[in-house]
C-alpha cells in the first residue's frame, strides 16, 4: 500500500511538472518561433576554477523535457586558462562541426550562458560552419545575479529580448541555463578531482606502478 502511494505520488508530481513544461516550451515558442512547436534547444555553460580544468557542458531538451542521454561535456583543450570567450567557442566548433559532418540534428535555439561577448563568437563559429536555422539566445545575469532580472541577448534581431519576471517563457530559459550550469560544475569536479589524482612521476618513461608507489 505505501509503495502504491509513493508510486501514486510520484506520478502526479512528474505530470506536473509535465504540464508545466509543456506550457513554458508553448510560451517560448510563441515569443520566437511565431507559435509554431520549439522542437530541440541546447544550452551550454563553461565551469572552471582560475582556468583550472576548464569544461563545457552541453544540455539537450526536446518537446518532453531534458534528454540526459544526449548531454555532452567536453573538456576544453585549446582556448587559453580563464578565457571564457575562447572555451565557448570551441566547445561549439567541436560540437556543431561533428553534428554537420555525421548528419546529426542542430537545435531549434542555441542557448549560451553569457551576452554580447558570448553571442558574438558563438555567432561567428555558426557562420563559419554556414549552418542556418538556428536561433541563438545569451542569458546574462543581472547586476545582483537575482533570478528573473536577466538580460535576454537574440541574435537574430540584433536586440534585447524582455520577459516579465515570472513569465513562462523566461522560467524555462532560466531552468534549462540552471541545468546546463550545473552539468558543467559537476563535469569540472570530475576532472578537477581526477588531474590532481595524477603524479607528475607518470610523465617518466620507465616508472611503474610499483615504483612510483614506492
């Protein structure tokens, strides 16, 4: 009986949260697509710690919610330590270049955490990979990083888009932003924790195991 209840629980939560997201994906696809169905979103986020291990996380969702199953972390190679700007753009050179040449799907909205700056090498990696289509968004926190006063960058018309504080459409960019953010954090724990597990005598040819414990 009480697992029956749980399960009763469970479920009703779970359609809530359910309708509540279809309702928010119908009020930002009516703020950007002229109504018409928002049928994938990606958001990306950079995490790092002084520039150490510096990863990008990439969150999906589609009609239905978050798909875990498609999330991407990639861990930031080439853009120097503490550049943002430079990390963002090739975490989405590296995500969009092997989506265009395997075939795979692009975003309805292309969502980074960030503003002008952000929008502004995520616009140029775009073009430069001549991939249209595509509607990109930069969330930018306000002065007091207080939810519901963000600013809202989209590309496409060149200006600010404004949502009321608690309108739909501006609580879902907010929860898919959360949730890439906190992706990304969890992703450069990961590899924070697993570089400093390394010695620096792995870089000497002819140590083992044994000897390096010893």
């Amino acid at each position: 009986k009480m697992a029956e209840e749980n399960a009763e629980v469970a479920l009703e939560q779970r359609l809530a949260s359910s309708s509540d997201y279809r309702l928010r994906l119908l009020a930002l696809s009516e703020a950007l697509n002229g109504g018409e169905l928002l049928e994938r979103l990606e958001c990306f986020d950079i995490s790092h710690l002084g520039g150490e291990s510096t990863v990008a996380s990439c969150v999906v969702f589609d009609k239905e919610g978050p798909k875990n199953s498609e999330y991407r972390k990639f861990n930031i190679r080439d853009a120097k330590l503490g550049d943002d700007y430079g990390a963002m753009a090739e975490a989405l050179n590296r995500r969009y270049r092997k989506i265009k040449s395997e075939g795979g799907i692009t975003p309805d909205v292309l969502i980074v955490d960030g503003g002008k700056g952000q929008i502004k090498f995520a616009l140029d990696v775009i073009s430069e990979l001549q991939i249209t289509d595509i509607k990109l968004l930069g969330i930018a926190k306000g002065r007091s990083r207080k939810p519901g006063l963000e600013t809202i960058y989209y590309s496409e018309e060149g200006l600010l888009k404004s949502f009321r504080p608690k309108a739909d459409a501006l609580l879902l960019l907010q929860h898919i932003r959360d949730e890439a953010h906190r992706f990304a954090i969890d992703a450069h724990r990961k590899s924070r924790s697993k570089q400093r597990k390394k010695s620096k005598l792995e870089e000497i040819e002819g140590i083992g195991a044994k000897r390096r414990q010893s």
